[in-house]
C-alpha cells in the first residue's frame, strides 16, 4: 500500500515521502496514528497545505526563540545557597534552581532546557546554556552567593 509521511518517522521515512509499505502495517500502524494517510491524489494536495503551514509555523517559533536569546543575553541570575567552612556549598545548583530565578526575573524558561556543563558546586559566576530552539541558544550568567 502506498501511504504518504505525515511526520519523520524512524526507520520508515521523512515527511512528505510516498512510500511503499505492508498493508497491515499501514491500517494498523501509521493511518490510526495520524503518521501517513493513503496517497491519494487529493491527499497529496492536503499534505502540501500541511507542508506550508508547518514551515510557517517553525518561522515563527524561530523568530520567537530568537527575540526571547537576546532578552535572555541581558539576564544574570543570583541564586543564594548555604556554604560550608571551605566556602563548599552543601548540595549542588540544580537547573530547577536557575529556572525558578529566571521566573523571578519574569522569563518561564523549563528547567529540561537548561543546560549545566558541568555540576555548580563552588561559589562564583557560572555562564549557563539555556537550549530555546534547536538551532537557538542562550547563555546567561548565574551567580552562585553565600546565603
């Protein structure tokens, strides 16, 4: 059965692609959840519709992603943290703890997309990658304080 991609699927194809698969795997598989439909000559118009939106649509969330890394350039973060003798903390700076500052500072950044090379244990200033798109990322400068 010939079914056209509605997504990348792995091990199958790319979006858009006219392939060539087992009709079992086509009814039970890829139709019921929405991964291709049957190609048909009217189908085909509709995935090109769907084509032009979606580009659109990743236009916008890159140009979004894009104003969001140059407000977030400008931030730099205190995160206040109970210190030892040494002037070790106790525990490590979590990305959660970076994420709930950037609320305080007005910007909802998920703590999954920040990124901490290596684990913050010390006092002193960090630079944080903050992954906004796949092609977008952000640094932002935490400074990790005696409480």
């Amino acid at each position: 059965m010939k079914v056209i991609l509605r997504q990348n699927t792995e091990g199958v194809g790319q979006i858009g692609q006219v392939i060539d698969v087992k009709d079992g795997y086509a009814r039970n598989f890829l139709i019921p959840r929405k991964l291709a439909y049957p190609a048909l000559e009217g189908n085909i118009r509709a995935l090109e519709e769907e084509k032009k939106t979606l580009s659109k649509k990743r236009e916008q969330e890159l140009t979004a992603a894009e104003t969001l890394a140059a407000g977030l350039e400008k931030v730099s973060v205190t995160i206040p943290v109970q210190v030892g003798e040494e002037g070790k903390i106790f525990g490590s700076v979590t990305t959660q703890m970076i994420s709930d500052a950037l609320k305080e500072k007005g910007h909802d950044i998920d703590k999954r997309k920040i990124e901490i090379e290596e684990p913050i244990k010390a006092l002193g200033i960090y630079t944080v990658s903050v992954k906004l798109h796949p092609n977008v990322s952000a640094k932002i400068k935490v400074w990790v304080v005696r409480e």
